[in-house]
C-alpha cells in the first residue's frame, strides 16, 4: 500500500460482524523492501491475505478493515471511529509518541500491540512501548505472522 493510504479495504459479511482495525503505521508501507533481516520479507498485501484467510475460518463474522499511514494525524483520527478492537503496529511511534499513548488510553480501545521483529533484542530506545501499558497484550518477533497471532488474541478476549 502507498503511504499514506486513506481508503481502507474491508472483509464483508452479512451478519452482525465485529468491527476490526487492522492498523499500521510509519514505514510499513516498505515491508519487503525494508531491513529484511529485521522484517522479513512478506509485504502488507501479503498481511491482508493471511489475516483475511484466517477470518474466513471463524465461525463468527470479522469485519477487517485494513489501513496504513505515514502520517501520525491520520493514524490518530482512524483509532476513533467505532471498533470492537484492533490490532495495531505503529512502527516507530510505539516508542515515541505520548500521543498516541493518551489518545488509546482515552479511548478505551481494545487493542493488540504488534511487531514483526523481536523489538526487545533490538536497540534499547525500541524496548520501550508508550502503548504497553494500555494494549490487551503485545506480539513481537514472528514476522507477518505477527498480525495473525495478536488478531486471535484480541478475538478471543473480545469474545470472553
């Protein structure tokens, strides 16, 4: 996906669905091309496809709605809209934004923190998340598989 892509690509369904945010942010516009030995080399497309496969294996309705962005403006105002959950990879802005961090906390979303690298055996500045604190739970270290693994977490507590 470009950056700063503002459409979002949606999994429908005719029954009621839970509404989820499938969010990522600066720099992941770059997957495959960026640091493979860090990210892998899957791509966003390829993200939608595994997690859109998985919700095809529900036996409840998941309505996935896909976005990213390199502008932290726009990434804000998507967490606001109404979801039963998300699943967010803000890139570098976990470790940097207060922003983000209160603008989660404020809205009492129920969300899932991931990243595609093991951030805590990477450089110490990325070992602090402004967003653990608030996030459901965080998955990191198993590439795009990272999406998949933090979507059936946030469902199953959703679910509960």
């Amino acid at each position: 996906m470009p950056s700063d892509h503002a459409a979002v690509h949606t999994t429908r369904s005719t029954k009621p669905a839970l509404r989820i945010l499938i969010a990522s942010g600066v720099n992941l516009d770059l997957l495959g091309k960026r640091e493979p030995e860090y990210y892998g080399h899957a791509t966003l497309p390829d993200m939608e496809v595994l997690l859109r496969a998985q919700a095809s294996t529900f036996k409840f309705a998941v309505d996935l709605t896909f976005f990213q962005t390199n502008d932290e403006a726009k990434y804000l105002d998507i967490l606001t809209r109404e979801w039963d959950g998300a699943v967010l990879n803000p890139g570098a802005w976990t470790h940097t934004s207060l922003a983000l961090a209160d603008r989660l906390a404020a809205l009492k979303l129920r969300f899932v923190e991931v990243h595609l690298s093991k951030v805590t055996a990477r450089e110490p500045i990325r070992h602090l998340s402004f967003l653990a604190p608030t996030a459901i739970g965080c998955v990191s270290g198993f590439g795009i598989d990272s999406y998949r693994l933090g979507l059936l977490g946030l469902l199953d507590v959703i679910r509960k």
